[in-house]
C-alpha cells in the first residue's frame, strides 16, 4: 500500500466531450505528453488512429490496420492519457473479458468511484478492436466517425491491453467504466479494444488519488466549443463501444 505522502496521479490533456463536438486538432505534442507519464493511450491530430504508449514507447493503429512506431516528439494529440506506472497491485486472472471486468472485477477492487490504470498481458483466445479513421477538417462529432470506424481480429493472439478505469461521474470529461487500447508483442495489431478474452491474463492494477487535468486553453476551437449536454452520454457510449 501506497503512504500517504505519495500522490498517484493520471495526467488526461483534452476532454472526451470536446472530441465529441469535432475538436479534434492535435493540442499537445507527444514529447509534452510523455514529461506526465510512460504509459497510456489516446490519439493523434485529426482522430488519426489509436496511440498506446509502453514504457515510454508510442505506438499508432491506423485505420488500414497498420501500427506505425512514432518517435516524432513533436507529432500531435487532441485527447490523451498518461501515467506513471507505481504503487502497483498484482494481477492474476483466470477466463477474462469484459463482461468480467465490468463485473466481478470492479466491485472486488472498489473501482466505482475511482481512477485505476489496468495492465493485463498473456495470450488472448480472441480480440476485436476499432480504429479511427483520420479526419480532415472541417471536423465531424466523433459519433459521426465512429459510424463508419474499421474492426479488425485476431484469434490466439499475444498483447498487452492497457487502458483506464472511470467513475460514471466523469463521464464526459473521459469514458465511463473502462477505456482500453489493445498491442500486440509483435507491434502488427493494435486498436481500440471492443471485444476480448483470454483463459489467463497476468498484470497489474493502480489505483490513483488525483486526476491532473489539462485543457488546451490556446486552442480556439476547444475554447468556443459547443457541447450538446443532453444527448452526451448516449452519444460517447455509442462512439466508444462500451461495454455497460
């Protein structure tokens, strides 16, 4: 267990109700991003892909289903989050998916009114993800992007899921319940996690005490947004794929 003069935080630049409204113009660089963590997820200028970052490392799904390793500092993010990986519990799991995760998982751990980080890694019997496709301005709402997203599978397949857990309460600051990105070990496949399940997964759980959040206060277009309040929620559960 962690004292109580150490702080856990996670660093999130953007809010998901902001890429909801179509700004999706890159507004931090990944180098800027990286000084807040080693590990996370998010996506690049344009809603171009899905970004895992490992141990330092950024990685891109794009929408043909290639996954780029970007070195570029200075590319940019409109949304992304990041931590660094300490104070962590063990994990050990047996016949995994989402509908475990949401379920058992969550209330054996007291994720509902926190912030958590999950790292699994092992070999999944079968993975299923999206990835969003680049956009070019002026920008859709991201719920018009996710209408025409590409999937891709794979069956027995060795990766890592990284991603994060959040209280329904932040639901449009991020995604509610779990936001996971999925890489393979062999850096060929990688995506925004839709659908997954293995018989054994090792990894491990943080549980953060802060949520540091960033917002692109120099954009324009963040800063005239307009967001839709009532039909938000729907709206990011359907662009997500969540798995409520």
């Amino acid at each position: 267990m962690k004292g109580n003069d150490h702080i856990n935080t996670l660093y999130e630049h953007g809010t998901l109700a902001s890429l909801m409204a179509g700004n999706m113009a890159g507004t931090i660089t990944v180098g800027d991003l990286l000084k807040h963590g080693s590990t996370g997820i998010g996506t690049f200028d344009g809603l171009d892909g899905e970004v895992i970052i490992l141990d330092g490392e950024v990685y891109q799904a794009v929408s043909s289903g290639h996954v780029n390793h970007v070195t570029d500092m200075a590319a940019k993010m409109p949304f992304a989050s990041v931590h660094q990986p300490a104070d962590l519990t063990k994990l050990d799991l047996s016949t995994v998916d989402f509908t475990s995760l949401n379920g058992d998982f969550v209330h054996q751990h007291e994720l509902g009114n926190v912030f958590a980080a999950l790292h699994l890694t092992g070999t999944f019997d079968h993975v299923k993800v999206r990835i969003a496709p680049k956009q070019e301005k002026p920008y859709p709402s991201l719920l018009e992007v996710a209408k025409g997203q590409p999937t891709f599978t794979r069956d027995g397949v060795a990766g890592t899921i990284i991603g994060y857990y959040a209280p329904d309460i932040f639901g449009s600051v991020t995604a509610a319940g779990w936001h996971l990105h999925f890489l393979s070990d062999d850096r060929q496949f990688a995506g925004h996690l839709l659908e997954f399940n293995a018989a054994h997964l090792t990894g491990d759980l943080e549980i953060f005490d802060t949520l540091e959040q960033h917002f692109p206060v120099a954009d324009q277009a963040f800063r005239q947004g307009e967001v839709d309040l009532a039909t938000l929620r729907d709206s990011i559960a359907q662009s997500e794929g969540n798995h409520q």
